[in-house]
C-alpha cells in the first residue's frame, strides 16, 4: 500500500468505514521475551526499501527509558530498553548546584522525584524563572550530587503505574553511560545514547552550563566522534551552534507544539533563545524548506512534534470552533480527534539532509486518534510508512515489535 492510499484507510477508519488493526496482543510481553535480539536495521533480505533518509528501517529511542512501565529516567528503566531491543536510550540533562550532570526531564524536581517527602529539604521550595516563566518547586541546581543521591524517582503520569515510586535513585549522566558500555558489551551491539540539553540559557545563567560537561563525559566513554552511536538535541539552536563548534557529535533540533486546535492547525512557539533574540520566527517557521535549510547548517537532523508530521482535527466541534466529546466517555483527548492529510515536513527535511525523529510516541488509547483504533501499532506502521528515521516512544517495546512487523510486511 503507498503512502496515499494508506492515509486515506486510516482517514476512513475514523468513520468507522475501513479496518487495518495490526495483531498486537501481548506486544509488550513478546518484544521483551526478544531480549538482546535486536532487529537488523538494514534493509531486509527481501530488498525492501525503507522511504528514510538513509534507507535503513527507522530507530528506536526509549524515551525517558522505560516511562511506560518504570519512573522516568533510571537506570532500570534503561536497562530495561535495552533489554527489549531498543537502539537508543535517551536521558534529559540538568545540572546539580555542584555541576554534575543528572538526568531529569526538568530542572524542577517536583514532579518526578519524591522531594516533596523530604522534611530535610522543605526550605529548598522556592519560585525560579526558567526560561522566562515563573514555576514554584525545588530545583536540581539546589542541590548537591550527594543530596539528589537521597532522593528516588516517581511516576509523573497518574493513569501509569506508581508501584516502582520511591524505589529507584536518580542517576548521573555518568552511570547512564558506564550502563550503555555494560550493555553494548554484554548484548554484542552498540547501545545509542541520545542526550537533551535541558533549558541551555536557562543553566548558563546559573553558571552551570551543561555544554561542556556533555561533552566532556562522551569523551571519557570515547564517545567523541562522529561516528558514534550518538545523538545531542536541543530546542534551541544557539546551543546546538555551540555544541558543533566544540564536538563533531551528531545534533538534532528539537521542535515543540503547544497545541492542536480543533481544526487541525498547530499553535507553534517560539523557541527561547528566538525570544530573547527578539527573533519573530517560530517552530513552525523553522520546518519550511528555508527554514530546514538553516537547520541543516548546524544539525544533522531534526526531532518535531509529531503533530508538524501528522496533525488531527476534531470530529466534533461547536459553534465557538472548539472540540467536543465525540465518543461520548466525558473527555476531551485523542479518541475524539482524526487525523488529517500528512504534511510534507518528512520529504522536506530530506530533501535538505536531514533526518527526522519524531516524538512522542505512547500506548495509552487518550494518546491515539480515533483512526488508530486503541491500536499503537497502526499509529508507528503510518509513521513508518511515510518514511520517519526515527521514533521516540514510550514503549519502546511496542514500537520494536511495530517495526518487525512492518519489516516482515515489506
């Protein structure tokens, strides 16, 4: 099936008119009962082409590690990734008070560590700017290495399981990358790691800049180098600019959303060092053809909201233009949304050389449009189809097993 002809099924699909539901019972089970045997990203022997930039079948980066299952960014988390056959792992970087990289999806600790049980540290709860946005909790930068030490990792999402709160601590970016070397070694494959700079600006103020610590510790692993299983990415181009000049690492743009409006358009920021620039442009901007062609200057690749990719529209909306419950469970999300045509930002961006990662890709039905049927695995084949290089999933054991099945669809 190309790629029109499959959009146009899953477009149907929402009218409940057209079935392409995948066979994906048990997927989580299977993928991790797989083990270290990880699928053969070149093409397969039947000489099936992929639509990537590279030809090759599209990675997958664990996102946060293991979200689905485990807190976000431990080491068992990781562990368990890789496990299932993930290529990379990918942990976000923020700076303790005493400069040491640790993995956090914020420098706000609040949500994802357990710091709020800690009486010892009730004074450290204060408001901090980041990013020119005032938010109130207790910050990385705080805090010394040995006091994160103390702390343990929760489940930020409260529809997934807390049975692991409290029990994993939060790791270096140093451990991340002495597991991954553990791992390659032991499983005979090369693990990718795949590190976020978080708020950049934000950390350089402190005088804690995460640029060259980064770099630093991927030089310690002799993870230094082009050729490495490596990515860095950034929301912000001003960091990935610097980022080139001091280390021939592969880079990756970042491109956020703030929302899908019931018709189907994006609300696109502005990244922040546009703002403080007072650049006007917008992410948005930056996935034109000129605007890929900048990138291409000083990234290899490009990691958008996967809505830039494939956006949906509401299946019912009121006069005032917003989205109604459509399926009728009393909630507004994703089940009450369709998806729409396919942008061209994929072929775009490789036309100018660009790979393109996409994110964030999760199992939870609320996350899925109604085309995708509850289904993950029809939301990664349409993906996959259109030709992304790369997808940040949640699951990565759902998106593995998506892609096998892909393949042997070929």
């Amino acid at each position: 099936m190309n790629k029109q002809k499959l959009w146009v099924a899953l477009a149907v699909l929402a009218l409940g008119s057209v079935s392409i539901a995948v066979n994906a019972k048990d997927v989580g089970n299977e993928a991790l009962k797989a083990g270290a045997k990880n699928v053969d990203r070149k093409s397969p022997a039947t000489g099936a082409v992929f639509a990537t930039l590279n030809g090759q079948a599209p990675l997958v980066i664990a996102h946060r590690g293991s979200p689905g299952y485990l807190p976000d960014h431990t080491l068992a988390g990781y562990a368990r990734a890789i496990d299932a056959g993930a290529d990379f792992i990918e942990p976000d970087l923020v700076s303790t008070q005493d400069g040491v990289l640790i993995a956090r999806h914020e420098p706000n600790l609040k949500e994802t560590t357990d710091v709020a049980s800690h009486p010892e540290f009730a004074n450290r709860k204060r408001k901090a700017v980041v990013d020119g946005r005032e938010e109130e909790g207790w910050f990385a930068s705080d805090f010394t290495l040995a006091e994160i030490k103390t702390l343990r990792a929760i489940q930020p999402m409260p529809d997934r399981a807390s049975a692991y709160n409290g029990v994993y601590q939060i790791p270096t970016f140093e451990e991340i990358l002495a597991l991954r070397e553990q791992k390659s070694k032991a499983l005979g494959r090369e693990i990718g790691v795949y590190p976020e700079t978080k708020h950049p600006i934000y950390h350089q103020q402190l005088g804690l800049a995460l640029e060259q610590p980064l770099v630093s510790m991927l030089d310690k692993f002799k993870l230094k180098r082009k050729d490495a299983p490596v990515f860095i990415q950034s929301f912000e181009s001003a960091n990935l600019k610097l980022l080139r000049s001091i280390t021939p690492n592969k880079l990756v743009y970042l491109l956020d959303g703030t929302a899908v409006r019931a018709d189907g358009s994006i609300d696109a920021p502005r990244p922040y060092d546009f703002e403080r620039a007072d650049d006007p442009r917008t992410y948005a901007d930056m996935l034109t053809p000129q605007g890929l062609k900048e990138i291409k200057t000083f990234a290899d690749g490009i990691g958008p909201w996967k809505p830039y990719l494939v956006s949906w529209q509401a299946l019912k909306i009121n006069g005032a233009g917003q989205a109604l419950d459509a399926n009728g469970d009393q909630k507004i999300d994703q089940r009450d949304m369709a998806i729409i045509k396919p942008s061209t930002v994929i072929a775009d961006a490789h036309k100018a050389g660009l790979l393109v990662h996409a994110y964030t890709f999760r199992n939870e039905p609320r996350f899925l449009a109604a085309n995708f049927e509850n289904n993950p695995v029809n939301e990664y084949r349409l993906f996959f189809e259109l030709g992304v290089d790369g997808v940040f999933s949640d699951y990565a054991d759902t998106a593995l097993q998506a892609r096998r099945m892909f393949i042997a669809n070929q």
